[in-house]
C-alpha cells in the first residue's frame, strides 16, 4: 500500500513542532532498513507539555461526563476510519504481522468506545449513613496522567492508558517507546482531529533517561501509568515512592501453561502455539513455560513439535504470515543468546533454534519458533523473561507438584490451563499466582475484564469499569442532616 510517514515533529499539548532532544530511529527490522530519523523530545518540550496541560485540564474536568464521552467517541470513530494506515505505521515501525496491527487498531478504537459508555453510564455512591447527615463517595480527576507505553502493542497500549485517563478527566503525556516512535503519533493527531481541546494530550517520543524520567520526577505529574520491562519498572517505582505518587506498573512475565492428561489435545495445541509463538513470543503474557502431565508428554510434545514447524515465518505484509520478524536485530541477537544458553544449561533443541534459511528473509531480524526440553524449574531460560519465540517444555506428575511448579517464579501475570475437568481448573486458577487464567483458552482479552500481573509482574489494574477509577481520586463528603451543633462542644451553652 502507498503510505508515508509523516514530517518530523512531535505533538506538544496540542502543536505539532519539531523536538529538542536526541534524535530516534524508526527500523523497519523485518528488512533492515530504515522508516524516518526523528527529532525527540527533551526535557523543555516535556515543560512545555506540562504547562499547557495545566491550563486545559480544568475546563476538561469542568465538562459534564456525557460531553467528555461525545470526543472520546469521535476519537475511537477517527481510530475505525484510519486502521489501515495506523495498521500500516505499526507494522513498519514493530515488523508485527499486518493481520496483527490492524486487530491493534480495532481494539483500540474499542478501547476509546468502551470508556465513553463507561464514563457515561459510571454512578457516584451514596453510602449508608450511620448517624444524622448523608455521606457520598465521589471521584475527582488527578490532574496531569504521564503514560509510557511499550513497542510490542503499542497502539493498544496508548489507548488503555489515554482513554480512561482522559475520561476521567485528566489531561495526558504519552511517551512511547524509542524503538516504535512513529504509532502514538497517530493518535495524537486523530486525537486533534476529534475536537479533543488543545493542551489535554501531548505525544513526546524521547529516551526513558531523559523524557521518562523527567515525567515521574515531575511534581505536576499526578500518576505515571508504565507498561514496560521489569527492571524499569523497579527503578520507576523508587521515584514514585519519593513524590508519595500512585503508579501502575504492567510488567515482565514468564506464564505457565499447564497441560493435563485428560485435556483435548488438538485444542491445547493450538492454544499453545498462539500463546507463545503469535507476536513471534514478543508479549508479556506468553506461555513461555510449558508443564505437560507425565503419561502423555511424549506423544504431546511429539505433536506440538510437528505443529510448530508447519508455522508460516514469513513477511510482516504477507497475509499467509503466522510469525514476523522481531522488532530490532539487537532484540533477536538476545533472543539468540538465550537460545545459547539453554544449550548451556543442558537443554535441548526440539525444533526452531536458529534463523531462518528462507534467502528473502535473511536481513531481518527473523527467528524460528523454538522449543527446548531437558532443563527443568531452576534454569536461567527458565526462569528468565525472553520475550521471543521460545518455549521450554517440562514433565510433571501430579496437580500439586504443578501448582508449585507453576507458582515458582518471581512473576505472576498469566496462565493457561488445559483440561476437561472443569472442577480441576477451577482449583488449580485459584491456585495460580497470576493476574489472568484462561482455561481451555489463551490471549484472549475483553477491555471490559481487568487486566495487570503480581509480584514482578506490576502493580495495579487496567480496564474494565474501575480502570476509570484508577485514574481518579476518591473522596467523601459528609452532609449533615440534623441540623444542631455538635453535642461535644457544648454549645450553645446554656443560660
């Protein structure tokens, strides 16, 4: 398809003007080449961002609920005009399949949909009173929201942060990730083309040192809402925790996925094989450790082999395309260095391993769906995040030994469990430390369900009706109906 990008110039609180900081290098990796050089944000542009969202989040705050859901609709209509091009942006700027980014669009566009209805059909509380006045429950915008999001989904994960934060009635900075610049920029300028009034949304591509940081350390900021690798959550966390500021962090995983004896075979597969090899493994959730009961391990594993190597690894633009190339050479270079290391430590190469042979592919940063067995809970590549398309396969005995299986490890984000016993699953998901179980299922999302992780995997939740709230503060009045002062002070005093 014909597309360009478009001009350098970043989107500060409602002007597009060229950034002041390091420049960043959109690769389309899937070739080796290069999309755009554009000018970054620095830590000027991050003031300036911050001084027009001071002076337009108020008249935002003010506008009743229903008024504020009219331009999240029109942006999430803008979305569903524009998913071709936004599809097009995100595949040159990640090497995601096509098919991929254009579903991203769609739920972003659901996204901004969902919490218009959300923000329109969300109540106050009235509580129970227990004495002579009413009391009420209400929420209140924060004010400025910094939102940094990933490069693996990145439209996605800009609108479940930009959405419900601008409902609530917060005004937004969002800094994308410097390997995919190029995404949010699209939505800063539906965002302006919905008649979303200037200064409520900045879009700074920029280094995490410097626009990052800036962002948390800010005393204007009012919440930071990350979506990133652990480690930089951790360090996000500490200069919170110095501001007493909220912060939601979604982080790293590594999800166990559970197969038992009795499970549907041909289903389990699939639902493997999409878990961990779609995204070409680059997602948080993957089911990157697999668990099969004993008696069926090798005749499952035999048949989950034979299904990976008939996976089509191709062209992020060809529709036949099942698994894309990774988003940078450097990140498929570290892929390939676990892959090492699992040798290393004793495992053994089932399938994949390597680079493909196919000559089309041999400048992008391409790497075969890989399963390893032979290493068991305590090893690095087991234990260790990836984020690529390896899979380390593991024999187990019995529901309990699973469980613990499963639960040792420093991340609790997802799981998947495989069985017909509908009693089993129910027990072993409530067993699970995960924020999200599928059973008989995987990756699957509605925004209406909550979504975040435990342990390393982060703090808080996103969608759903109370991701609204997590963008607000509570508060509680209390309304006096009695009309009489207050028996302790004695007053007035008697004559």
């Amino acid at each position: 398809m014909e597309q360009k990008f478009r001009e350098d110039k970043i989107f500060v609180g409602g002007e597009w003007q060229k950034g002041r900081g390091d420049s960043l290098t959109s690769s389309f990796a899937a070739e080796g080449s290069v999309n755009a050089t554009l000018s970054g944000a620095s830590t000027e542009d991050v003031e300036q961002a911050i001084g027009r969202a001071q002076d337009a989040q108020p008249a935002w705050a003010a506008l009743k609920p229903h008024e504020r859901a009219t331009v999240l609709y029109r942006i999430s209509q803008g979305i569903s005009e524009n998913v071709e091009r936004i599809a097009w942006v995100q595949t040159r700027d990640t090497s995601k399949a096509l098919s991929e980014t254009r579903a991203l669009a769609n739920s972003a566009a659901a996204t901004f949909r969902y919490f218009a209805a959300v923000l329109e059909t969300s109540d106050e509380l009235m509580t129970v009173p227990r004495g002579d006045y009413s009391t009420l429950s209400v929420h209140e915008p924060l004010g400025i929201v910094a939102a940094i999001t990933p490069w693996n989904s990145p439209i996605a994960s800009d609108a479940q942060k930009v959405a419900p934060a601008l409902a609530a009635g917060n005004s937004v900075i969002l800094k994308p990730a410097s390997w995919s610049p190029l995404v949010g920029l699209e939505l800063a300028q539906i965002a302006h083309d919905a008649g979303l009034p200037a200064g409520l949304l900045s879009v700074l591509p920029g280094s995490g040192r410097e626009v990052g940081n800036r962002l948390v350390e800010h005393s204007a900021i009012s919440k930071v809402s990350f979506t990133g690798g652990t480690s930089t959550g951790r360090k996000l966390a500490h200069l919170a925790a110095d501001k007493l500021m909220p912060i939601s962090l979604e982080l790293g995983g590594k999800s166990p996925t559970i197969v038992f004896d009795d499970c549907d075979v041909d289903l389990a597969i699939a639902g493997i094989l999409f878990g961990i090899f779609s995204s070409s493994g680059q997602s948080c959730i993957a089911g990157s450790r697999l668990f099969v009961q004993r008696k069926i391990y090798d005749e499952f594993v035999a048949r989950l082999v034979k299904a990976t190597n008939k996976l089509v690894v191709g062209h992020p633009f060809d529709p036949t395309t099942q698994v894309s190339s990774l988003v940078h050479l450097d990140h498929r270079d570290c892929v390939e260095a676990y892959v090492e290391l699992a040798k290393q430590e004793g495992g053994t190469i089932l399938t994949g391993g390597t680079r493909p042979s196919d000559p089309s592919l041999q400048n992008g940063a391409f790497y075969l769906p890989t399963i390893i067995a032979g290493l068991d809970n305590s090893a690095r590549t087991v234990r260790e995040e990836i984020f690529g398309p390896v899979l380390v396969v593991m024999p187990f005995e019995n529901e309990d030994e699973v469980i613990a299986l499963g639960n040792d490890n420093e991340y609790g984000l997802a799981c998947g469990i495989w069985s017909r016993d509908a009693v089993r699953c129910r027990r072993v998901a409530r067993a699970i430390t995960a924020g999200t179980v599928w059973v008989n299922t995987y990756k699957q999302f509605s925004i209406s369900t909550p979504f975040g992780g435990d342990g390393a995997s982060g703090i808080g939740r996103e969608k759903g009706r109370e991701g609204l709230r997590a963008y607000q503060r509570q508060k509680s009045i209390y309304e006096d109906l009695s009309g009489q002062p207050h028996p302790w002070a004695r007053w007035p005093a008697e004559s």
